[in-house]
C-alpha cells in the first residue's frame, strides 16, 4: 500500500520533490494588497483591510458580526470569554482535538471535559453528550447545569469540526438547549463547510476560525470570531482591542481588554484569499475524490464528507485496518518525501489534562490508533503566480 501511495501522490502533484501536508497557495491579489499596505504605511492596527476582510468572512459565512483575531487561538479564547467562560467552570470538548481547544479554555481559567466523538463526523457527538451529562449533571433552579459531584458549571460546550467535516449540529443543539448550555464551535478548520447549507461556526452563539499557514486560507498568523448576534459582535470588537471608548484624543478604557486585533498586513493577505478560496475548495475536493478513487476495494477506508454535509476536506485522511499497518504507511510515506501524519494524541494523555473529568472515547480511541493525514494542499495552482 505505502509504496502505491508515493507514486499516486507523486502523480497528483506531479513532482519529485517533497511533498508537505498542507502548503499555503498564493493564487491571486496577494502580493498587490500586501504590497499597499507597505505603500500606504497602514501595516498595524489601523487600515481598511481588516474591515474588509471582516466583511467578506460574514458575506461569505452569513454570520451577523465577524471580528478578526491574531490568531485561532486567541479567536476562540474571546468566544469562550463572550460565552461568560470564568474560572472554575467546565467546558464540554473533544479528546481527539488540536491542543489549542483546550489551552483557550484553559487560560479562561476552566476545566475541559472530555466525551467521545461521533464515528459519522469524527466531531462530538451528541449521543454521547447527552448520556455524559445524565450522568454527572443536574439542572439547579436557575436552570443552569452543574457537576453533581463538584458543583461546578457546564458553562459551554465547544465541538471541533475535525479536518472540516462537520459536526452533527442539529443534535448537538438539541441536547445543548436541553441543558441550557452555551454552543460555542471550534471552526478552526472548517472554512469552507457547511452543514445543511449553513456555514459552521454560526449554529452557536459564537464561532471561532483559524488563518494560520496550514489552513485552508491563511493570513499568515490569525483567526475570526463569528458572532451569532450583532450586538455580541460590537463587544467582541471592543474587548478584542483593549476596549478603548471611541474619542478623538483621549484614551480611557472601560474593562480590562484584550490586544488580540489582526494587524492590516495580514488583513490584507485575507482579502486576496478569500478571492481564491471558492477555487481552492474545488480543487481539494477534487483532490478527496481521487483519494477516494484510489482507496476503493482496499482495506484501507477514506474518510468523506458526513451525508448531511458539505466539507472543504481540510486535510483528507484515511482509516488504516490497525495500528501496525498505520506505523507502516506514516514511517514509509515519510521516508520517501511524502508528508503524512498520525492524527494528535487524545488531550487526556497530555499532562496538563491528565486529571480532566471525561466519558467513554470508544471511538475517538480507536480513531487515534487508525488515522493517518494525506497530504491535501490544492492541486492545480500555479504556485508563483501572483
Ligand atoms: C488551527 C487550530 C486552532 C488554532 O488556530 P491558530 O490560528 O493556530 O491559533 C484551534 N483549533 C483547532 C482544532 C485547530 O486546528
């Protein structure tokens, strides 16, 4: 299978040279309006590029309110910290995540708490969730879910649509009304995905996407909170840039804020890719159906898009028949200049989250000994075009 694979891939990218899992493209205005930001000097926090770019984010998502970030990161720490995350509370999350999930909920002082992803999207699963909490949860007379044993909140759920396909959101907005908890999507890695033909990242109160260099766009370094409700949006704005009142000389500031704004260089790089971005989906989802083509009659499974949805297939991946024949692929594709990647290790098994409450991972178990990432960069590009 391994030696099949170098060549398949070989092909579909047409080189000899090594081959990265994800690579930035740069296919269009790029370098004109990164170019203008220098020309105009505007390269910091002050430039139209950042509105702009905020505004193609809602037309193209249909959130009411987007709000740019330095990075995914600090994009999800502010919906966790809108979504009123303080310290002590529990957050609801996947352990097969990237650990920047956790850390944004951890540096808002929480607690993850870990239950077991659907075999359908590879995201949270509502089942589980819902049975998680029957469990270990009871609703107080305020209506708000705490642990039946530490008393502590259930302040917030956040699902991860893993490697863009996304979650089982109807669901997980059922189980997340029945006990009144904050939805909150990590769609770090899910520009591009729709569910229902609804972007994700806007079925909770707050979404958070991720810009950096291995994503589907990047900006280099950022992220973009997607709020649910306009208002939400003008607080996120304002606590995002040190909540400084509007004044044309003064400076007075009316909460602790945070400096998490995009600067306009970035910004401007965004514009020019959200140009591309239609192109660059349907060249990667052209690239998952070769994929798919190839891995037919193998014991080897590919991983496609949920039926209820529509995925930017962020990076393909496919489920290997145990964890030997998965050491086997990722140590020869590798040797021989072809990128591949096991999936992350489950957040439990880190120290920092060693000790976090967490349900049965059944399948999130047998996901992490199986999955190997296949390179995925857009095919078709003329890389220096500009
Ligand atoms: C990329 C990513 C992030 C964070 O994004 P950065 O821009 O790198 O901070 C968060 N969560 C997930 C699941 C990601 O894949």
């Amino acid at each position: 299978m391994q030696k099949k694979l170098v060549k398949f891939v070989r092909e579909l990218y047409q080189t000899e040279k090594f081959i990265p899992l994800h690579a930035p493209t740069f296919g269009g205005n790029e370098r004109k309006y990164v170019n203008d930001t220098l020309d105009s000097t505007f390269v910091s926090s002050v430039g139209k590029y950042v509105d702009q770019f905020e505004h193609h984010i809602e037309a193209y998502t249909g959130t009411s309110k987007a709000v740019a970030t330095v990075n995914g990161t600090a994009a999800l720490q502010t919906a966790l910290y809108m979504a009123g995350v303080k310290s002590g509370d529990l957050v609801i999350t996947q352990a097969l995540t990237f650990v920047a999930t956790c850390n944004a909920l951890y540096h808002m002082g929480a607690e993850p708490v870990f239950v077991d992803v659907s075999s359908i999207s590879m995201g949270l699963c509502p089942r589980a969730l819902d049975i998680y909490l029957e469990e270990n949860a009871f609703v107080n007379n305020d209506g708000i879910s705490q642990h039946k044993v530490t008393q502590q909140v259930f302040r917030a759920v956040v699902p991860m649509h893993t490697f863009g396909h996304p979650v089982e959101l109807d669901e997980l907005v059922a189980v997340c009304a029945k006990w009144n908890i904050l939805l909150v999507e990590d769609a770090a890695e899910s520009l591009g995905s729709f569910y229902k033909g609804q972007h994700t990242g806007t079925f909770g109160a707050f979404g958070a996407i991720s810009f950096n260099g291995n994503k589907v766009i990047t900006t280099g370094g950022g992220g973009m909170v997607l709020c649910k409700i306009y208002d939400d949006g003008m607080r996120t704005k304002h606590i995002t840039t040190t909540a400084k009142v509007p004044h044309p000389y003064e400076f007075f500031h009316d909460e602790a804020g945070f400096n998490f704004r995009l600067p306009n260089l970035n910004a401007a790089l965004g514009c020019a890719q959200m140009e591309v971005l239609p192109m660059f989906l349907s060249q990667k989802r052209a690239l998952a159906t070769h994929y798919k083509t190839f891995f037919e009659n193998s014991d080897f499974q590919f991983v496609e898009e949920p039926e209820y949805g529509h995925s930017n297939y962020w990076l393909n991946s496919v489920i290997c028949p145990d964890e030997a024949s998965r050491e086997t692929l990722i140590k020869e594709t590798n040797a021989n200049g072809v990128m591949t990647r096991p999936i992350w290790k489950m957040m439990h098994r880190l120290p920092m989250f060693e000790k976090a409450f967490r349900g049965s991972l059944k399948n999130s178990e047998f996901i992490e000994a199986r999955l190997v990432n296949l390179p995925s960069s857009p095919i078709g590009v003329d890389k220096n075009a500009t």
